[in-house]
C-alpha cells in the first residue's frame, strides 16, 4: 500500500506541475477572471479509522435462480428487444491520506440490482427504460414482489411507449410528478447549485449573483444531505461519509424558503463560499468537483394528487389548449 501511494503521489506531483505551468502561462495573456478566489481550499485534516465492512457470503445459485426469474418477466412482451437484469456487490474500503495529516479508512458497501429494456418504436427511436434496486445489504433489499412489479412496469411501459403516437412541439400546461419531479429538481436547480459552477467561463452561472435572492417560490425548501442513509424507510444512495477529498459530509441547506443560501462546495472555493462543506465528488479518475449527495426538497404547501389533476385540468381550459401534459416519469443526463 505505501509503493502505490508513493507511485501515484509521485505521478500526481510531475502532471500537477506541468498543469500548474500551462495555468501561469494562460493567466498572462487571459483577461482578469471575476472570481478571483483560491483555486484550492485550506481545511481542517479529518482522521477516521472506520470499521472495515467484509463481503457479505450469498447464495450464487440462488441468485442466479432469481435473477433469471425476474429477467423472464421481459420474454413475455415480444416487442422488447433487449433487456439486462444484474446483481452487482461492491464492498469496496476506501483509503485516503493527504500531506496536510488526514487518515481516513471507510467501507461503503453496496449491492444493487439493476433491470433495463429497450426498444424501437418504428420510426426508429430508441426507447429504454430502467429500475434500480440499492442497499448497503442484501437484507435491506427492496422486497421480491416490489422489484417485480416495478420491472413488470418497465415493460409495460415499453410496450406502451412502442405504440404511442409522437407528440409534436407543445408549449402549454404541464404536471410532474413524483420521479419526474425529482429528476427535473435534480438536473434544473440541482446542478446549477454546484460550487463549481459558479465559476468559469464554460459555466452558465445561473445563481452566482443570487445568494440572497428568491429562486423558488416561498413554500419550497431544498437541502443537500449525504449523512442520511435512509428517508421514510427508503434506502438513498447518495450517503457517504467522506467525500473523495477527506471532508466530511455535511447537510447544507441550499435553499431555505424560497432563498438561495449557498452552494454545494468541493476545495475548489467561489466567491464567498472559501470552504468544503463536504461535497467533493468524483467518478474514478476524474477531479472531485461539487455535486449532490441525497438532494431533498421540502414543501410546506400540499396539495392531494386528485386536486394536483384538477388543477391541471382547470388551467388547460383556461388557456384555451387542447390538452396539458403529465409526467410520470423523465430521464436525466449520465453525470
């Protein structure tokens, strides 16, 4: 363990230095950015030897028995055309060790099952749809009935979408609800909330200058919480208790009725925001950048779904249009 440390701090140190003399090179002939904050936070070191979590023994054959059984349930509609169910176990520990002290040791178990479909409708779209089942152990599962049924729905859903008519361009009512709702909170504010984000000349700085502001209406509430391991008894895969440059993960309130507050923050600071509030991130290989851990948004105004319908009915009328769109559900991008 102490060679590949060396080796790959010895590898990071010669790329840091060739990146750090390309960025003084373009700093001379580049206007003065904005934000002129530091590209690279001072924090606290953490230490943290956690409980290294074995592998837990499974059945294979029993396994394999039962992800053949729930893979069957897509031969019975012909029109889909491929389909995968997979059982991944991962019970991977986590080691990080800085120059500035911190030491931290932690587990992340996670198993998971993951079903997708596709299909081609016939003027060649393609369609897919997918379920994934997430838990830090195999007791904690979603139960077998509750997987069926969501993954009889994706081919009912495929099956359907195969058949359904294209709907041109439309600009009138529309009603999310429940995970498309959640995918467009993710991928509309969500990801504008990255500290990140709030500098570059890439970047659409949707918020920087709104800290303050009113960015939602009153009775919302959004706040960005990877210490939860569960919510109303729902495993949520977005826990962690470090992230990928040894913060601690910390709850942040993002958006408190309706007033933008702060950023979600890596080490990399934004005008005044000079710190992690541990939500630096990052797939294998990349540089951790702030991003959502369990994004949750709160509401203090409610409204019966039937009611939610209505409404949606009522303004379609009103507006004069032929009919109002409603989402069930919606795809986000792959980051």
């Amino acid at each position: 363990m102490a060679r590949v440390l060396w080796l790959n701090t010895d590898r990071m140190y010669k790329k840091a230095a060739q990146s750090y003399l390309e960025v003084k090179t373009k700093t001379k002939v580049r206007a003065a950015e904005d934000d002129s904050s530091a590209d690279f936070s001072t924090e606290k070191p953490e230490v943290h030897i956690g409980k290294t979590v074995l592998p837990q023994s499974f059945d294979r054959k029993v396994w394999e028995e039962r992800l053949r059984r729930y893979s069957a349930i897509f031969a019975k509609y012909p029109e889909i055309e491929n389909s995968t169910v997979v059982l991944q176990v991962r019970f991977a520990t986590h080691y990080f060790v800085s120059s500035e002290g911190a030491r931290i040791v932690d587990s992340r178990p996670l198993i998971r099952i993951l079903a997708l479909g596709q299909t081609r409708a016939d003027d060649g779209m393609e369609l897919a749809r997918s379920e994934t089942f997430d838990a830090a152990s195999f007791d904690k599962l979603a139960p077998e009935h509750v997987i069926v049924a969501k993954i009889e729905k994706i081919a009912q859903d495929l099956q359907s979408l195969k058949k359904a008519p294209i709907v041109e361009p439309f600009s009138g009512p529309a009603l999310l609800s429940g995970r498309a709702a959640a995918v467009f909170f993710h991928e509309v504010v969500g990801h504008r909330l990255e500290g990140q984000r709030q500098r570059g000349d890439n970047e659409g700085q949707t918020f920087t200058k709104m800290v303050g502001q009113a960015v939602l209406p009153s009775f919302l509430s959004v706040e960005d919480d990877p210490t939860l391991a569960t919510l109303g008894g729902v495993q949520l895969s977005g826990n962690y208790n470090f992230d990928e440059e040894g913060a601690k993960s910390q709850r942040v309130q993002l958006i408190d009725q309706g007033i933008l507050k702060q950023f979600l923050m890596s080490r990399m600071p934004v005008k005044g925001f000079e710190h992690s509030n541990g939500h630096g991130r990052a797939q294998d290989g990349m540089m951790p950048v702030g991003r959502q851990g369990n994004l949750i948004v709160r509401s203090s105004k409610t409204v019966p779904d039937s009611q939610l319908r209505q409404q949606l009915i009522d303004e379609v009328k009103k507006q004069g249009k032929p009919f109002g769109l409603y989402f069930e559900d919606i795809a986000g991008d792959s980051r």
